[in-house]
C-alpha cells in the first residue's frame, strides 16, 4: 500500500491490541511490544490475551503485517513511528502513574529512523510537553510528538476504531499532524487537529462529561424514588431533545471500568494541583460512589437484615460484552455484603479471575444463574448480560430460599410488572416498585 508505514505499538493491552490490529488492517507493518512474556507467547500462538469481539479474528486475517514481541529495539527497529499504549494506572495521589510511559521512552533511544512517538495512553494535560523534553534531552529532537487520544468502548472498540465519531490528533508541528492522520487513511470521520494540551484535555474532558451525564441520571433517578415519577420515561423523554441526546442516561450502579472512575479522579486531581477545586467533577465522583453503597442499604431495608442472608450477584463485569473487573461496581457491593455478614454466591458468564486478594475470592462463583439463585434469599443484578434478560424467572422463583424473594435490579434490566407477576418483590433504580394487587376502586369520583 502507498501510504502503509510501520507501526511499533508499545502495550498489548486494550487499547494496544486494537490499535495495532486496525492499523494491521488499515496495511500498515505493525509490530506489538509488551513487557509481560504470557501476553507475547499467547499472540505468536495466535491466541488473544484479553476478550473484545473480533479481535481474534482480526489479529488473524492480518498476522502477515503483525509481529509480537518483548524485546523494545527490536519493534522500533525501522519503524516510522512509535506507538505508546501502555496503562496508566492511578497513583495513591490521584496523579496517573507515568512510569510505564517513561520507560517506554527510554527504550527509543537508539530508534535513528523514527519521524514520530504518538501517545494513546490516556495522560493528565502537560504530559506531551514533559516528553517533548524527554525526547529533545535524549537525542530524539528531530522525532515529532504527537497525541493521539483513544474513545473506543471495550466490547466494541474495533468498530470504534474503524468508525470513530472523530480523530483526534494534537501535534507539535504540521509534518506530525499529516503523517497521525496519514496513518488512519480509509477511516471515514472527521480529523481534530490542534496542539498537543488541547488533544490531552480532549480525552479528559469527554470523559467526565460522559460521567456527568451518568451521575446527573443517577440523582434524577434517587428523585423519581422519593417522587414516584420513572426514570426511564424521564430519560427517554429528555434524550430526544437533541441539544442532550439519548446516551449515557441509564440509572443504576454507577459507573465502572478502566477509564471514567480513574480518569475522573485524574481530572480532579490535575484541577487541584493547579489550585483549582473542580467542584462539578468533585460531585459526580461522590454520586457514583454511593451507587453501590446505596444498593447494598436498600437490600438491607428490604431484607431487615444482611446477616446470615445469602446473596446470588448477577454479573460481576463492570458492564456486559468484557471479561473486565477493573472498578466494577460489583466488587464494592461484595464487600459491603460481606461486611454486614452475608453470604455471596455470584454468576458471571465472562469475568476474569482476580488476585488472591480481591473480595471475589471470599464468594462462591457459581457457572450457571440458576446454580447462582440456588438456596439465595435475594439476588442483584449487577451487570446488564443479555442471559439475565431471557431467564424465566418464574421458574428460577422456586430455587431460592424464600417466597417471595427480592430481586435487586441494579441496571433496570428487566420488566418490573413480569417480575412483580412472577412472584418476586422487585426493586430497580428510579423506577415504582410494583405494589402487590389491592382493590383498586377509588373511594371517590373526583369532580369532572
Ligand atoms: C469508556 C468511554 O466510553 C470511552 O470513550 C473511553 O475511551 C473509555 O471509557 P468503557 O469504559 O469501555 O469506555 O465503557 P462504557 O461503555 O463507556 O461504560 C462505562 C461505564 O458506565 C460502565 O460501567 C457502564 O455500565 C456505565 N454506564 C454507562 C452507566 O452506568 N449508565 C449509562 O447510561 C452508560
């Protein structure tokens, strides 16, 4: 292909795995470096690390133009540009964890026919200009920077990469911006191109704006609870106006995953260290981290107790369609569980297995939902699985330890008229729970 360069993507992570394979797809070389040698070995064997559909396939139908490896001179030999993927975990200050990008870095010393190092990681703003430094300090000045900031979702992130509402790219010259966007010719969507703080506060920004929205909904939601109004007529409702849109206005247990709990806090820590308190942001954290606690208490009401009361969770995964537990939000209900004394059993079709540490190994996974339910007095449905809807939870009724048992639908899942009718006391976020039949005469006629 005339415009097919090669591509050393550093992390085969989420965003490095995608990026690499679309970049393979697209006709670029692309050779993938990861520190951790499983990861490596299970991609020369043609296995795939981590779960996103299509990636597999992906990574197959292009394994002429990819290449795997852990060894870092060896990717960025004669390649064009480098890609930086790695993770940017959280540190105990809020500040994002740099040193995988730093090391990264460090390794392109010898890298002579590099022209690029974009970054994918998400990185506080001011984090191009530091590695500006970095590469002018290491003999690299005549390599551009470029940032080239990721919105692809996990369970369709290949799409979001082929797809994508926009390109984003921040570049400290004209020649840099051309060669990022070069790299994504056939991608139809628009290209934003700006400097390199304005492609950084992007990302951070659409994130917690995304996050807002959620936790905005979440405390309508609370309301409609005190009022007797559904958030689901009011959500549904409000989206069509066009200015707001009908996305990210499902009420439930907050928000989870990789990006919006970590780079919410990154946000508001970068806003502090700037003697900025971003108050807004400081109040959609809060809201999403009473989800979780305020579920565990409305179980609690319902049951009178926790202790000693067996609980079956529904899905374990911060949201459907991933194998990943990264602050999900069923990891906070599990422990506040245990810690009022209950016993955990949970089903998850897909989450992956967690350190020793991790409260999930204080609960008694289960691999079918009717193993799950079996002998509970209540359950949550913690993640949407699309299992969870087509379970015929009349039948399921009859496993559980109690008549009329509660279910706790964390998502709004499910029909709350068909499990009031099976036979369940039925609890959802910012929605009436269905009342048990009564005489619904009225006791008057009210004046015409
Ligand atoms: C997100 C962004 O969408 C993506 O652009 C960014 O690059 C990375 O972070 P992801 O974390 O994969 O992607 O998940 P997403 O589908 O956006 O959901 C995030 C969380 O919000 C999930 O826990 C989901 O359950 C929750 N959510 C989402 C809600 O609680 N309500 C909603 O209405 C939407």
């Amino acid at each position: 292909h005339p415009d097919s360069s090669r591509i050393a993507v550093f992390g085969a992570g989420y965003i490095g795995l995608v990026a690499g394979a679309c970049f393979a797809e697209l006709g670029h070389q692309v050779a993938i470096r990861d520190i951790q040698s499983e990861r490596i070995r299970l991609l020369k064997a043609g296995d795939v690390p981590i779960y996103e559909p299509g990636l597999g396939d992906m990574l197959a139908r292009n394994k002429d133009r990819l290449t795997y490896t852990l060894d870092a001179a060896e990717a960025v030999a004669g390649a064009d540009v480098a890609y930086i993927c790695v993770d940017t975990p959280p540190t105990p200050s809020g500040d994002a964890d740099l040193s995988r990008v730093w090391a990264v870095l460090a390794s392109l010393t010898g890298a002579t026919h590099l022209r690029a190092v974009v970054v994918k990681s998400t990185v506080p703003v001011g984090t191009g200009a530091r590695i500006r430094r970095a590469l002018d300090d290491s003999g690299l000045a005549h390599v551009a920077y470029a940032s080239n900031p990721e919105f692809t979702a996990e369970g369709r992130a290949l799409e979001d990469f082929m797809r994508p509402d926009r390109i984003v790219v921040g570049a400290d010259n004209p020649a840099a911006a051309r060669l990022v966007r070069s790299l994504h010719h056939g991608i139809p969507g628009p290209v934003e191109t700006m400097d390199v703080a304005s492609a950084e506060m992007v990302k951070m920004a659409a994130n917690a704006l995304l996050a807002t929205k959620i936790s905005f909904t979440n405390e309508i939601a609370a309301l409609c609870e005190a009022t007797g109004a559904d958030i689901t007529h009011v959500t549904r409702a409000i989206g069509q106006d066009h200015r707001l849109g009908p996305h990210f206005m499902n009420a439930g247990l907050g928000y989870g995953g990789s990006c919006f709990p970590k780079d919410s806090r990154a946000l508001r820590a970068l806003a502090a260290n700037t003697g900025y308190s971003f108050q807004l942001l400081t109040a959609v954290i809060e809201v999403n981290e009473l989800q979780p606690r305020r579920a565990v208490q409305r179980l609690k009401t319902a049951l009178g107790t926790l202790h000693n009361r067996t609980i079956a969770l529904l899905g374990m995964t911060f949201k459907p369609g991933t194998d990943d537990m990264r602050e999900a939000p069923s990891t906070v209900i599990a422990s506040r569980l245990l810690a009022e004394g209950a016993t955990v059993t949970c089903w998850d079709p897909m989450a992956r297995p967690q350190p020793d540490t991790h409260p999930w190994n204080l609960t008694d996974r289960r691999p079918t939902i009717s193993e799950a339910l079996t002998g509970a007095d209540a359950a949550i449905l913690v993640t949407e699985w699309p299992d969870l809807a087509t379970t015929d939870w009349a039948a399921h009724r009859h496993l559980m330890n109690n008549h009329t048992p509660v279910l706790y639908d964390g998502r709004n899942h499910l029909d709350p008229a068909t499990l009031h009718t099976a036979g369940y006391t039925y609890i959802s976020t910012g929605r009436p729970t269905p009342q048990p039949q009564t005489n619904t005469t009225p006791s008057h006629t009210p004046p015409a």
